[in-house]
C-alpha cells in the first residue's frame, strides 16, 4: 500500500514538473513567435526559427533531467553512435503508448535535429498548442478523402503540393519528422480486430508514410528505424510517470532513401505497391526484432498489465 502510494505521488510530481517546465518555456516561446510573425522577410525567419528550435531542444532537456531526478530506468540504447544533427531524418516507430514520445525525446535528443510530426491542417487552430506547432515549423496537412476527390478532380494531386511547400523551408534547417507507422497505440483488442499476421505488432500503415514520402522524401538524408521495447510489459504513460518502468529497449537502424523509394504514392499504382511490400517487409523484420528482445511471455502472457484508455490527442496526428 505504502508503496502505492509513494509512486502515484511521484507521477504527481513529475506531472508538476512537466507542467510547470512547459509554461516557463512557453513564456519564451510566444514572444520569439511574435515577431517571427511580424518580421516575415527570409533572414529573419531563419533567426527566428533557430531561437525556436532552440527554446524547443531546452524545454526536453529540462523535461529530460525531471525524469532523471524522479526515477531510474536502466537504458538499452543502441544504433545511436552514427547520428547527426545536421542531417534529415525520417523517424519511424512501432507505437505502445504515450511513453514512447518521451523516450524519442530522450533518445534522439541533440543527437538529430528537432522532431516533428506531420499534423492534420485543423489543428492549427487548437489553442496555445496550435501557434506553438506553427512557430515550430511542424508540417501542417491538407488531405483530401476520395469521396471529395471523385467530386472534385481537379484537386488530386493538390493536397501533395501543399505539403510540398510547407516542406520546403526544411531545405535550410535540418530536421527530425516523426511517424508512427501502426497509426495507433498496440493493444491486444486492437491486434484481434486487425486480425494482424504480427505477434508485436499492428498492421503498418503505408499510405501515411507514402505520403511523406511523396513530399519530403527528395530532402531526406536518411531513414531511422526506430524499435521501442518494454520487456516488463505494456505499461500505461502514468504507470510511466509513476516509475513502474524499470527497463527500455531501443534499436536504431539506419537505412538509405534510395532513387526506388520516391515517387509519387497517390497516383502511381505501380510505385504504391512497392513501397508497401517495402514497408511489410520492414515490419516483418521488427516483429522478429522485438521477439527476440522481449521474448513471447511478455507479450501475451497472463501477468501483462492491462490495456491503458484510449486518448485522443495522438490520434490527429497524421499517420
């Protein structure tokens, strides 16, 4: 009981930690955002944009140190040694929980550049966060369904060139984008319904991917294949906070972006087919990865901790 209780106030603590960490930065933040607003002339912007890249590298390191202070967790990390800051990357990850953005966070930290994830054109408008993600220079998309395409054909192809211009200030500042590939967090109702041919695994999706692909992919340096691995078993983001986590597993794999990997996923069958039987196979390999780093009682054995509640924030990102 004692026990209990002693995690549940450490979750508390790291939750004021983080909050409070996020609102002395913001107070940073905002007024760099300002004027990056105002002055909106090439030089400037770039200025801008270093001093918010900068408030951004700051605000985890501090998130960074308040979980070091507050728990320990023994870290088995490899395939970090060959990263750079000053290349582009495109992150890919399998997806357990909310955990795994902060361990991205600690991983990757100054080790590439900045992550950021490809986000649904409307949350531009979510308050506080939505200025924050537009000063951060995290890609906003527009994306058109098929139904309002069959409808409005002259706009195919117009969601992949918006997203093309909003890239193209990456040019200049190198960066990390982020996708979960799965879409969603892995949970054993979901793995059911899937009817997924993966033991750790949900069914990648390749049409996210594709897509930034098909927009980001001729500036990409490299692609990073990222597998997470909880050998205690899935653990919510509060069992997290609590310290219940004692143990993380992380493999890095970087791979190329050959001439074969671009093209255009929307209107090229031939092209689309390719890229998912490259994806499939990529998955493939991670679910044999993950086997062998957790072994088969930690995911489906009796004692694993139950799955944690749906939340929605994760789910607007662009997957």
């Amino acid at each position: 009981m004692l026990k209990k209780i002693r995690e549940n106030l450490t979750g508390g603590i790291t939750v004021l930690l983080l909050a409070a960490n996020t609102l002395f930065w913001a107070c940073f933040l905002y007024p760099v955002t300002l004027l990056k607003l105002i002055f909106r002339f090439r030089a400037a912007t770039t200025f801008f944009n270093f001093l918010l890249d900068g408030i951004a590298q700051t605000w985890i390191a501090c998130n960074n140190l308040g979980l070091l202070v507050t728990r320990r967790i023994q870290w088995d990390i490899e395939g970090d040694e060959e990263l750079r800051r000053t290349r582009w990357y495109l992150v890919l990850s399998n997806h357990q929980s909310w955990t795994d953005i902060v361990v991205l966070q600690k991983v990757l930290h100054r080790k590439t550049p900045f992550i950021k994830f490809f986000l649904k054109k409307e949350l531009i408008w979510v308050p506080i966060l939505g200025l924050a993600w537009w000063a951060l220079d995290f890609p906003f998309m527009k994306r058109y369904s098929a139904s309002f395409l069959e409808k409005n054909p002259h706009l195919k192809g117009k969601d992949i060139e918006i997203t093309k211009r909003a890239c193209a200030k990456y040019r200049k500042l190198p960066v990390s984008v982020m996708n979960f590939v799965e879409g969603t967090r892995f949970t054993p109702s979901k793995h059911r319904k899937q009817k997924s041919p993966y033991r750790h695994l949900l069914r990648p999706k390749a049409g996210g991917v594709g897509f930034v692909m098909s927009a980001l992919g001729e500036y990409l340096t490299s692609i990073l294949n990222v597998t997470i691995a909880y050998p205690e078993g899935r653990l919510s983001f509060w069992d997290f906070l609590c310290g219940r986590v004692k143990k993380i597993i992380v493999r890095i794999e970087t791979l190329p972006v050959t001439e074969d990997m671009l093209g255009d996923y929307i209107n090229d069958a031939a092209y689309r087919e390719t890229f998912q039987n490259w994806l499939n196979n990529l998955w493939t390999e991670k679910d044999m990865l993950l086997e062998m780093l957790i072994g088969k009682s930690r995911i489906a054995g009796p004692n694993m901790a139950p799955p944690f509640g749906e939340m929605a924030s994760e789910n607007d990102i662009l997957q």
